[in-house]
C-alpha cells in the first residue's frame, strides 16, 4: 500500500494522475481533470 | 417503462425550446418550467434529508419521484448540491449543518484562509491551495501519507460522478433537459470572488478585507481566476462554436457573493468575470443563465451592457416585472412564489401562472417560469400547487 503526500504540488499530485487509468494517457488532460477535482475540494 | 425514443425526442424538443426562448431565433410552443427545487424533494418523497444525504439509492427514489409527479422541463438539481458521503470521509463533516425537521442543510462561515496566506496564494496559487488550503479544510489529509486516504476520496468522488450520470439518465427517461454544458467557457461559481466568499475567507473576513486590503483581495481573485476561470474559458474559446444542442444553456453562473457589494466594489471584484462571460457568449455564439441570489437591482446598469438575446436573469428577490422593464437585452426567469406555492391555493397558483406568461411573455412568449427561492422547507410548497401548475404548463401550448 503506497504511503505518500498527495497534496505535494506538483509531485504528490503526479503520483495520483498515475491512478487515473480510466484517463488519456495524455498528461494536459490529466492535468485539467486534477484542476477540476482541486476546485471541487475547495467549493465543497 | 418509458419509450425512450419518444423522451429522447421530447427533451431535445424543450432544450430547443428553451433556446428559442432566449433566443428569440425560433418558435415557442410552450413556456418552459425551471424547477428551482432543492431538498423539498425529498420531504415530498416520504424520506428524511439526512436519509437520503448518506443513501444513494433514496436519493434516487427521490428524484425519480418527483421526475414522475411533477412534469417540468428542468429540474435543477438531481442530487449534486449534496455530495456530503463525499466531502465527510476528508474529516469536514462539521462544517455542514443538517437539519432533518427543517429539510435544510446549511453551511457554517468557513475561513480556512488564514490573515498571512495572501501572499503564497498570489505567489503560486496551485502550490498553496494544494499544500497549505486543502489540509486546513480537511483534517483528514492534514498529515505527510495521506495518500491512502485521498485514495478513498477519490473512489468516493468518481462513484459521485457515476452517480449523477445515472439520476440524468432516469431524468432523460421523464424528457427531462440536461440543463447547462459541464464543459462550456465558465462553470457555476469557480472564479476568484466567489470561491474567497463562500469557502476560503469566508462572509466576515472577506468584508474586513475589502477595507483594510482591497489589494490583495483583487490580486487573490486574479490568482485564483488564472487558475481556474481563465483555463476554463481557454477551452471554451477553442471548443466547437454555437450552443450545445445537448444543453439549454452554455453557462450557468451562480451569484452568491454579490449580496454584501456595493456597485464599486461589484465593479472591481465581480464584474470582470461576468464581462468574459458575456464576450464569449457573443464571440462563440453561446448562451448563459444566471442564477442569482438575493437582489441585484443596484448592478442592473452592469447587466444593460450584456449582449442581446444570449442572458436569461433569474433573481430571488427583485420584482420580476421591474427586472424585465429595465433589462430588454435579457429574459428574465421566475416569479412563482414560495409564498403561493406553499400557502396559496392550485387556482391562485395558476392564475400566478398566467399573468406571468401573458405578461412577460409577450406575443412570442419569451418567459421561463421558474420559482423565486430555491424550494427546501416543507413549507415552500404544496404537492397539489406544484401539480396544479406543471398540468397548466404542459397542456398550455402556443
């Protein structure tokens, strides 16, 4: 089980685009899903 | 079971309709109804908020419901207003308030955003808001491995998401309209202003703030809007142009913040973002509701500017009549009231009903009716009332 900081910038986020395999490999569309997901925790 | 054929067909025919309406560019055959109804479904439906906050399955049932009873071209909220299974497993269960008799969740004056974080936000905004905003707000990423529980988080987020597609789906089934594009140039409330009023400094340090450091506010709005808004519209002015036959609006910008400005201040803060709305609008040939709380008759020489024929207005609290006068360049939307719908009787409500259309409508019947306040509390409404007005709006064609 990995054990690392997610919320690093921008380290910890790229490991976490690495689960997204239901994603384009193509990492600007990573990118902007991980922008949505971080506008989603502030509003929310 | 629903021909699916025949809603399918039925839908794309109110999301044409809706367009026309702002438009002006096609025939209305009916006025459309834009279910302003929040937790008040699940008060109809037989079941308590909080069963249905943490159950998906109720809150399906809920919807599904209410989709049944209550015949309308928009529903507005399907569920996304509450992502409270979501948001609890990060720790900030606290900060919503739920409260079952009243059917009401409410949200305390956050201020996750500490006096000294202007200056790394302004700096670097992905870097602060990741590192230092989000584990303040959530208790439960405040710690060097979280990345087991972000994993949680994240199964729970995409569930949510798979979620809201299925209640669309059995809204589809009912020829209900998806109502705003989720990829269109600006979204509900992600740009600057907004996102410092309601979550990160909050009503009261943010009214302090516009006193005693209006500099740095703008400069954080800035921040924030070239994180978010400003990528935002990018895709926007890149995406195909014309309004997406899928959606009876582009945008959908939801006015919270504006409630404690003045027209200065509106002018600085505010404004900007609803310009980039109303020039993509016009340069992309797309088309933006506005959904806004409380009263904005104080910025209406704002909203004169806005491009003709592209805006609909809806307003909580301004006269619906007086709005419509002073704005020709826009469509306003609402006018039923809580007050009607929840102590009135179906007859009053319909001749409510009536003088809006007739009135606003005008010979080529440009209105949407929607209800002034977002329908909550048990006593926002009758079923008979609701019933009585979506049957006269249904069998009401032009």
């Amino acid at each position: 089980m990995e054990g690392f900081n997610a919320l690093a910038w921008p380290e910890g986020v790229d490991k976490v685009e690495e689960w997204l395999d239901f994603l384009p490999d193509d990492k600007a569309i990573r990118d902007l899903f991980m922008t949505d997901v971080l506008q989603w925790l502030i509003q929310w | 079971m629903a021909d699916m054929e025949a809603m399918d067909a039925l839908r794309h025919a109110r999301i044409q309709n809706f367009k026309n309406v702002i438009t002006g560019n096609g025939p209305v055959d009916h006025t459309p109804h834009f279910g302003n109804f929040w937790s008040w479904k699940y008060y109809d439906a037989g079941y308590k908020f909080s069963e249905v906050l943490f159950d998906y399955s109720k809150m399906e049932d809920a919807i599904e419901q209410f989709c049944t009873r209550y015949p309308m071209d928009v529903l507005y909220e399907t569920g996304w207003r509450n992502p409270t299974q979501v948001t609890s497993i990060l720790g900030n269960a606290n900060d919503y308030i739920i409260d079952d008799e009243n059917y009401s969740i409410s949200i305390r004056d956050q201020s996750y955003m500490d006096d000294d974080d202007y200056a790394p936000l302004i700096a670097d905004p992905k870097k602060y808001l990741w590192e230092t905003f989000l584990p303040k707000k959530f208790n439960v990423l405040d710690k060097e491995n979280n990345s087991v529980d972000f994993r949680k988080f994240m199964d729970k987020y995409l569930e949510f998401g798979g979620e809201m597609g299925k209640i669309a789906g059995m809204a589809h089934a009912h020829g209900c309209c998806d109502f705003a594009d989720p990829n269109g140039p600006a979204d509900y409330w992600g740009f600057g202003y907004e996102m410092l009023f309601c979550i990160m400094r909050g009503i009261k340090k943010l009214s302090v703030d516009l006193r005693k450091r209006p500099d740095e506010v703008q400069a954080a709005c800035e921040a924030l809007d070239a994180t978010f808004a400003i990528p935002r519209l990018e895709r926007g002015y890149a995406a195909p142009m014309g309004s997406n036959p899928e959606f009876c609006v582009d945008m959908n910008p939801v006015m919270l913040a504006h409630i404690t400005l003045s027209p200065a201040q509106f002018e600085r803060y505010y404004w900007p973002q609803i310009a980039r709305v109303a020039k993509v609008a016009e340069e992309r040939d797309k088309l933006v509701y506005l959904f806004m709380e409380g009263s904005t008759k104080r910025f209406w020489d704002f909203f004169q500017e806005l491009p003709k024929n592209r805006f609909v207005l809806q307003s909580e609290l301004d006269d619906i009549f007086e709005m419509q006068e002073a704005l020709p360049n826009v469509k306003v939307a609402g006018g039923m009231s809580a007050d009607l719908l929840g102590r009135g009787t179906p007859d009053e409500c319909v001749a409510r009903v009536k003088e809006l259309v007739e009135r606003l409508g005008g010979a080529d019947h440009r209105f949407i009716l929607s209800e002034d306040k977002m329908t909550s509390f048990p006593n926002d409404c009758k079923r008979e009332n609701l019933q009585a007005i979506c049957a006269y709006l249904t069998e009401t064609k032009f």
